[in-house]
C-alpha cells in the first residue's frame, strides 16, 4: 500500500503541469442539500478531468528505457485523455484501446494530444485483453487507469488542494469507479483533516464498488448499464480496494435521473458543463442520499468531457 508521502511526493511532480482547480459554491445547493457544500472543480482541469494528474505521475516516473518503449492503456475517455496529454508533455509515445462505445468527443480529444487509439469491444475485459496484447506484441509500458500505485497517488493530489483551501471539513464525497481517485484522495485527507468523513457514490447500475465494499472482498458484475461512461468499470482495482477499506467510511448509489437533474442544476444555476461521472458525486449531495444535515461538505466533479449530443438529449 502507498503511504502519504507518496502523495506528497506526486504533488511536487505534478504541481507545474496541472491546474490548481477551483471550489465552487451555490446557496442554493446548500438550500437544498440542507448543507454547506464545495464542489471542487476537476472539469476544469487539464484535458477536463482529474485524470491528468495520475497519468503525468506515473509516466514522469519511467525510466528513459521505459520512456522509449512507449505506453500503452485502455480507457473509456479520461484517463485515455490524460495519458495521451501526459506522453505527449514528456515526449512519449503513446498507443490507447478504447471501446467502441467511447464518447465521440473523447476519442477526437484523445488523438488530438498525439495517441494512436484501437478500439475494443465495450466491457472492461475486452479492453485489458487488447491492451495486453499490445504490450506483449510491441514491449510497451502500460499505464494502468486505476491499479496501481503511482496513478493512486497523482489522484491523491486533488485532496491536497482541497484539504489547503478549507482547513476544516465533515464530509469528502467522491465518484468511484476502478476505486484510484476515492483511494488516493482518502489517504490524502485522512491525513490532513483528522476526523473527515469519505464517502463514495456510484450510479445504481454500476454499484460493484458498493457490493465489494459490503462484502469486504472485490466484487465483479456484468458490465455496467449507466450514462456515467467513467464508471463503467465491472469491478475495483486490487489496490485500491485495500485502502478503500483501510479509508472510507461508505458507499452509496445514486440513480441516473437524479444524476441528470443535478447536470441539470450545475448548467443553469451555476453556469459549469459536467459529464454524467462528473455529477455522480454532487448528485449524491445535491438529493441528500447521505442523510446529512448542517454539514461541511465538499464534493468532487471528477469531469466535465459531456457529448453535447447526448446532452441535449439527457436534458430534454
């Protein structure tokens, strides 16, 4: 298991490539949520999402052997992004399989930072398969989306700022989906706010993370029927999974129509663009599935990379 100063470390790394993002605030959320609550903005991240931060940190400790390999991964969208923004920042050569099913603006985002894509079938599986098969076929390095550690601690990093901006706080909520960002950013404010509560949200239809968590062993499902792309994974990383257990105190679900409603809200009250992923954790805040009350609060937006397409149509 990584230790805190592994985060720490990560921050020093990643500090001149990444925005520092910022919290943002509604009366009205709070109204709401019967609340005080901040919404760390990782959409306005670098290639508009956290995953920049864990994909640079892992790459940037390669040694110049492994840089001339070059990389391979397998990714949805984001983290496909974050690698291909990283490679590109650290001249390495890229290659990332993404299913099909990818949102078409993350696939035209991913090519545009300099990565060749392949695409593979939809499940998780399938694209770890192909994956593999690269890096047999051509030695490259691959760089995992959430199992492993230094992914776990460039993730941790957005904790970090969260925790040197607001000193105090109840509650941290954070999306989950292969377990790297709720893993690292528990770790990290756990830590530097003794006392916070963590707590993760997945979509109904994609609740492994919240199975696994129950039975306190990894739970694998068949792959996920969710409009949250960045959290269709079938089941937790191994890493993970052993400091979720260690770190988070809970695992809740939220539905998709209420992930909407909160897209929905983000848009006209608070001016800000979230993917689905991005919302599953204000979501969770925003109708009050946790049950809180007069709470400091802070929820992580982990994206903001929406097809407007399907926006429009959620939105409708």
């Amino acid at each position: 298991m990584i230790s805190f100063s592994d985060i720490q470390h990560a921050v020093s790394v990643v500090a001149p490539v990444v925005h520092r993002t910022p919290l943002l605030t509604s009366r009205t959320f709070d109204n709401r949520s019967g609340n005080s609550v901040f919404l760390k903005a990782e959409n306005l991240q670098r290639i508009g999402a956290f995953k920049i931060r864990g994909a640079y940190n892992k790459i940037a400790a390669l040694s110049p052997e492994e840089r001339a390999r070059g990389v391979v991964a397998h990714s949805s969208g984001n983290h496909a992004q974050g690698v291909a923004l990283a490679s590109r920042l650290l001249g390495v050569n890229a290659t990332i399989v993404m299913p099909r099913t990818s949102p078409e603006n993350k696939v035209e985002a991913t090519r545009a930072y300099g990565a060749a894509v392949v695409f593979s079938e939809d499940s998780s599986d399938d694209r770890e398969r192909v994956a593999e098969e690269i890096r047999q076929r051509e030695g490259r390095v691959p760089v995992p989306p959430f199992d492993d550690d230094m992914i776990i601690a460039g993730q941790g990093t957005v904790a970090v700022e969260i925790a040197e901006e607001l000193k105090e706080l109840d509650v941290l909520v954070v999306p989950v989906g292969g377990g790297g960002l709720i893993a690292g950013n528990a770790m990290a404010i756990k830590h530097l706010i003794p006392g916070v509560r963590v707590i993760g949200v997945e979509t109904a239809g994609a609740d492994d993370a919240a199975r696994s968590f129950r039975a306190k062993q990894i739970v694998k499902i068949d792959p996920p029927k969710t409009i949250a792309d960045g959290i269709r994974t079938q089941s937790l990383g191994r890493r993970p999974f052993e400091i979720i257990m260690k770190y988070v105190d809970d695992i809740v679900t939220v539905t998709d129509d209420q992930v909407i409603e909160t897209m929905r809200f983000l848009m006209e009250r608070m001016k800000t663009v979230v993917e689905p992923t991005g919302a599953v954790a204000p979501a969770a805040v925003y109708h009050n599935v946790l049950g809180q009350r007069g709470k400091k609060m802070c929820a992580i937006i982990s994206g903001g990379n929406v097809n407007m397409k399907k926006l429009a149509k959620w939105l409708a």
